[in-house]
C-alpha cells in the first residue's frame, strides 16, 4: 500500500505570528469596547445624558458648571490592558539542523497534563507590546502595531 504523501507544514512562525496578531487585535477591540460601555453605563446611572451638573467656588461664590462625561472619564481611560494565552504542548525536533540555524521544532498543543507550556503576554499601548515565553523563559520580545485595527464596527463616537 502506498502512503500518501504529506505536504511539508507551513512554517511554523508563520501560523504563531497569525496567532499573536489575531490575539493583539482582539485586544485592542476589547479596549474600545470596554471604554465606549463604561462611559455609557457611566452616562445611564447619571440619568443626565452626556454632562453632570456641578458647582464649583469662585470668587467667594458657588457657581454652576457643566462638565462632559467624555472629558471626566475619557474614553479611552478605562481600558483592558493585558491579556495572556497559555497553550499546554509537547516539543517535537523536526528534521535537521542548518549550518549556523537552531533545530526546527514543533510545538504540538495537548490537553491534560503537558511538558511544556507556551506563553503570549500582550500589553496594550499603541503599539501592543508583550513577549513569547515557553515554560516561563523569554523566547522573543513582541510589538505589534495595530493601527488597521482600531476602527471597531459599531462603535463610532
């Protein structure tokens, strides 16, 4: 019987930096999300609509102010500010080395009990930074710019 053969996987950085990525943007989603549903929370328990009625003294006198909910509580002052992946694998060496080059590996995810432990820490900030940590040692730095992502559908001002 002849085995079918498998065409070579696609590189493995490549399927992990599409991860990262996808996970950055959905971070930076969920930061305009959160914002825009506090200050509207915010906005409902004040009954009041887009101000709050305060007085503030001047000149020996109380004087009435108006002041915007969006300049009190910025939008984009409360925010989701970290979110952190961890994927339970096993390492695999694949094929051979190349001259000056690391070993391939693979990292196959496994549920239960696992070797390993693959990490993806972002922070947001403009851009979302973070690192790559497997069994809680640093493999790389990340910084991810995700200025195409910030227009979140729904949510205009």
């Amino acid at each position: 019987m002849k085995r079918a053969r498998r065409s070579p996987p696609a590189p493995a950085d490549a399927r992990l930096d599409d991860l990262i990525t996808t996970l950055a943007r959905a971070l930076s989603r969920t930061r305009q999300r959160c914002a825009r549903q506090h200050l509207q929370r915010l906005q409902a328990r004040l009954y009041r609509g887009g101000t709050l009625q305060v007085q503030r003294w001047h000149d020996g006198g109380w004087q009435p102010l108006q002041v915007a909910l969006d300049e009190l509580v910025p939008p984009g002052g409360i925010l989701a500010s970290t979110l952190e992946v961890q994927i339970d694998c096993d390492i695999e060496e694949l094929g051979t080395a190349a001259a000056d080059l690391p070993l391939p590996l693979v990292l196959s995810p496994i549920a239960g009990d696992a070797p390993h432990r693959l990490t993806i820490v972002l922070h947001g900030g403009t851009p979302i930074h973070g690192e790559l940590l497997l069994d809680g040692q640093r493999l790389r730095s990340l910084r991810i710019d995700v200025a195409d992502a910030a227009h979140v559908p729904g949510l205009e001002a």
